[in-house]
C-alpha cells in the first residue's frame, strides 16, 4: 500500500476544511438572498390621511374594499404584489395608512391609470370621503428579501431616508452597511424580511428613499436595540462594513419612522 506524508494529509485537511467554511458561508447567504429587482420593479408608494375622528372608518373601508380590490387585481394580473398597512398610532404629522403596489412591466403600470380613473389611489368612494390627503410616489424596488405574507403577528417598521449623495453612491452604501445589518437581524431571528425603495422622481418630495421592514412579531420588535448592537458589534470584523462605518460620511438623512400593521399583503 502506497503511504501519504503526514504533512501532506494535513495540507487536505485543511484545504476541505477552508472548502467547508466556505460552503457553509455561501449556504447561510442563500438562505435570506438579496434580490436586486428585475430591472429595478416598478411600484407605486401611495400615503394616505385623515382626521383622527375618521381613522376607524378609514380602516374598516380599507380592509373591507381596498384589500379585495388589490387580491382581485393581483389575481388579474393588473399588479405583481401589494402591501397595505395602517399606522399604529394617530400621528398628526404623519400618514395613517401606506399601500406598496409593485408590477410587472412598464405596460401594467401604464395600464394602472384606467383604476385610477374609477378609483383614486385605489380607494372606494366611501373611503375616498374620509380621506384628506393623499401622495402617491413612483419607486423602484431596489433591494428586497421577502416578507411573510401569512404571518399574522408582524408588525412593520417604515423608515424614508434623504438621501445627500447620488443614487449609485446610495446604493453601494446600502449593499455595503445597511443591507448586511439586515440580514444580521434576520440571522438573528426578529426580521422576517425588507425591501429598499427609491423615488423615480425625487424633486420636491419630503422622502427619496424608503425602506419596509417586516418585524415576525411585538416581541422581534422590542428586542430590536439590542439587536441592533449586537449585530454592529460582528460586523466590526468584516473589513468592507467597519470602513464605511467609520468613515462617517454624511450619506442620508434618516426622517420620522412609522409603526405600522397589516392590513393586506400579499408578496
């Protein structure tokens, strides 16, 4: 029988150790994999508000028309997926109610205008009348992991950003700090899923990047601080992340959160 150099034994185990870490590494990334849209999917931001009085109505129409007409829509094939959420809390200074439409092609959003003319933002007459303002903003999904469509419990977290360097730029920051603290807190067990949002046409808008995060529940969301400082403190390690950590340049402006439940989604 042929014999082998202890050494060159050792030299093998160590390169099917290396080829197993990294085996491993590449398996953990494909379990929550950052989808960089199909040629950035088109979608529709649509921010809805009225007077505090009026938000039980608002809701209660939303969930009883607003959320059949989108399921109807998606099933037609007049939208790809949709999310409608409601804030949490009244908040003067903000919206009360948020709905996300995504399409397919350019021809579905062109073709969107026709529901827009029978029912504005999508809203029935009867929630139209309690509605004081509306803004609707076209987006492209930059970025997305997606969310759970079934989970009952999962709260949102919505965060528009002003951006302060070009979207490219933008862009790279967010694939090189943002998104992995993302998937940080999904390995961590409390985010169930994102999605990062930029205006098509920014000029004059309060916001001109958004990001939806789906929390699985209250308990994910209360543990988030110390999520988040864990998840920091590991990604000091990776050299690319802890550069531009420490770089602190000045690349968004972070605007007022909301809190938000769901009232229809459907990915």
């Amino acid at each position: 029988m042929k014999s082998f150099p202890i050494a060159a034994i050792g030299r093998a185990l160590v390169a099917f150790a290396a080829w197993a870490m990294l085996a491993a590494v590449l398996h953990a990334g494909v379990a929550h994999a950052v989808q960089a849209s199909d040629s950035d999917a088109l979608s529709l931001i649509i921010t809805y508000q009225t007077a505090p009085a009026n938000r039980p109505a608002l809701r209660r129409e939303l969930q009883q028309s607003t959320a059949r007409e989108l399921a109807r829509w998606k099933h037609d094939g007049r939208i790809r997926q949709y999310s409608l959420l409601f804030n949490r809390y009244a908040d003067s200074d903000n919206w009360d109610a948020l709905a996300v439409l995504t399409f397919a092609t350019p021809d579905d959003l062109y073709r969107w205008r026709t529901i827009e003319q029978a029912r504005p933002a999508a809203l029935s007459g009867k929630a139209l009348a309690v509605t004081a303002s509306i803004h609707t903003t076209p987006v492209d999904m930059k970025r997305t992991v997606a969310r759970d469509a079934q989970s009952p419990n999962a709260v949102y977290v919505v965060i528009p950003y002003k951006t302060l360097v070009p979207e490219d730029e933008y862009e790279k920051y967010a694939d090189g700090y943002v998104l992995p603290q993302f998937n940080g807190w999904m390995d961590e067990g409390v985010l169930s899923g994102y999605a990062l949002y930029t205006s098509q046409f920014p000029a004059g808008r309060p916001w001109n990047a958004m990001v939806v995060l789906q929390y699985r529940n209250e308990t994910a969301l209360s543990a988030r601080e110390a999520v988040v400082a864990r998840v920091r403190e590991r990604l000091k390690s990776n050299p690319e992340w802890k550069a531009i950590s420490d770089s602190k340049t000045n690349v968004r402006t972070e605007e007022q959160v909301v809190i938000a439940d769901p009232v229809a989604v459907d990915q």
